[in-house]
C-alpha cells in the first residue's frame, strides 16, 4: 500500500520555512556538486604539477580549470548523482516522519500494475521529441539556443554508454528526487494539486538555467507532477524524465537519427508519428484507471509498518 499526504488544513508554517524547504534540497544537489568538483581539481593537480604553476596567474588558472571540468563534466556529474541520491532518499524519509510527527493526514493507496510506468516512459520518449519539434518549428529554438549550445556541448561530449547511465539514467533520479519527490511533495502540504504542479515546475525550468530549457522544463514539469499526482509513485515521474532524457541523448548522438533533421519530409512524419503515440499513451494514462484508494486515513501503526517498504522503490516515497 502506498500513503500519500495532500494539502493539510492544521499544518502552519511560516514563509521562511517554506522557503526553506524549497530551497534545501536543491542547495544540498549544488553543494554537492561543488565539493565533486572541488576534490576533482584537487586530485588534477596532485596528478599534474604543472597545473600548479598557473597559480601565480589567476586568470590562467580559471581557465585550465574550467577547460579540466568541461572535459569531464559527464564523469562529474556520474559522482554527484552517486552522492545525492542517498541523500534525497534520507532527506524523503525524514519527510514521511514529519508527516507522521506532525499528525498529518495520509491517504491509503494501491500500487501501480507495470502497464502504468510502461505508459510513463512511453509519455516521456514522445512528448520530448513532440516538444523539441514545435520548438524548433516555431522558430523559438533558433532564437534562444546560443545559451543552451554551450549546455549540449557539456553534456554531449562524453562516452556514448556514460552519457547513456548519467544523463539517461541517473540525472532523470535525482532530479526527480529533488523536484517531484521533495519539492513537490512539500508543496502538496500547503497547496492543492494543480498549484503546487505549477510552483514546482516554475522552479524545475529555473533550476535550468537558460530560457529555451526552461519553457521545456516548465512543459515536461507539469506532465511529470501529473503522473506523480495520479500514481502517487515516484517512478512514474523518473520513468517519464528518463523516456525524454533517453531520446534526447539518442537524437544528438546517433548519425543515422539525426537524419530526420535533414529533410522537412522525414521532420514532419517524425512529429506526426511521435504526436500520434503521446496522444495515445496520454489517453491511457488518464482513461485507465489509476490505482484505487484504500482509506481516507491511514493508521500510524500501519504506516510504521509499512515505512520502510517505501524506500526500496517498491512504492511511493
């Protein structure tokens, strides 16, 4: 069984701690990140003592370093996801005590069948390439992408298998851990469903960076709270990221794919067709049924119960 918490009419905080609880997970990713990048320079110089007599040139330093990190920012980025993702676990178990803690009222539910999270990754595969598409066609990509190129080139430069697991794989996770599993759920406590999806997507497309990553980001955002919303199981949203982040690395690294660029022809079939297996695999999600509710109120004694179960993947968390 699956215990989700909603919006809480007796929960009272204030704007700092809300903030804060916004705030949190995603500083502890980006401290995260500096330490692996941090202790990756360090280890350069150690290896290589002629980076040291940079030392003496500010300037020439900042730019060794930077061409060092660029190099192996996918590799970077696999050791950051390593060490954030336990904590996002530990950070979504101190949640579902507070929740406990705080006498908050949590909602039993059934888990998800397999045909649901088949559905999600269909949803993410399609509704990248569909967005993708409109984006280039309405002409917003050739506009904006001189601030997105420079993030292709960090996260297109690696080991095809790499990029597979870190951008594929791992950072769709995280960031779902982050975004959906902590951000979105916090936001479930003080608000209803449809607010806190777009709250929490507003900051999902900022947490990008760069304006044409963030319209995506805002668009796919909404899709990913939705199935949360509905399955109440963070792998949905994961399984969607990682369709979009999969195709995405596909696309940018296999010849044979790009080739669908090539011709407007082969472009619009291409959008024709993955438009044709969004709408379908959207139109499952929302007419099949989604898991049932088993209680309005769960029991403490139920819930301790089953606590642990939750942080094994084998339901929400």
């Amino acid at each position: 069984m699956i215990f989700w918490a909603g919006k809480q009419d007796n929960i009272r905080q204030s704007m700092l701690q809300q903030m804060w609880n916004l705030l949190c997970p995603w500083l502890v990713y980006e401290a995260v990140s500096i330490l692996v990048m941090t202790f990756y320079m360090i280890f350069r110089m150690m290896t290589d003592p002629s980076l040291l007599t940079g030392l003496n040139d500010t300037d020439t330093y900042i730019r060794q370093m930077t061409r060092l990190i660029n190099e192996k920012y996918v590799l970077i980025a696999l050791f950051t996801c390593l060490i954030s993702i336990p904590l996002m676990l530990l950070f979504m178990s101190l949640d579902r005590k507070k929740e406990r803690r705080l006498g908050m009222v949590l909602e039993g539910w059934e888990k998800p069948q397999p045909i649901f999270f088949v559905l999600c990754f269909l949803c993410g595969v399609s509704v990248c390439v569909v967005f993708n598409h409109l984006l280039i066609f309405s002409g917003l990509y050739d506009l904006l992408s001189s601030d997105f190129e420079p993030v292709a080139d960090l996260l297109y430069t690696g080991s095809f298998w790499l990029e597979l697991a870190v951008v594929g794989l791992l950072t769709p996770l995280v960031e779902e851990l982050i975004f959906r599993g902590l951000i979105y759920r916090r936001l479930r406590w003080a608000l209803e469903a449809k607010w806190a999806a777009v709250l929490s997507a507003l900051i999902f497309a900022f947490f990008h960076g760069n304006l044409l990553q963030g319209i995506y980001a805002f668009g796919i955002g909404l899709l990913m709270a939705f199935v949360y919303e509905r399955y109440h199981h963070i792998l949905a949203p994961v399984l969607v990221h990682a369709g979009a982040n999969l195709i995405s690395v596909f696309l940018s690294e296999n010849e044979a794919l790009q080739k669908i660029y090539e011709t407007s022809e082969a472009f619009f079939l291409t959008t024709l067709c993955m438009m044709i297996v969004f709408i379908a695999s959207f139109y499952k999600i929302l007419t099949v049924p989604a898991p049932a509710k088993t209680g309005a109120a769960a029991d403490p004694d139920s819930i301790q119960e089953n606590h642990e179960e939750g942080f094994n993947g084998t339901r929400a968390v």
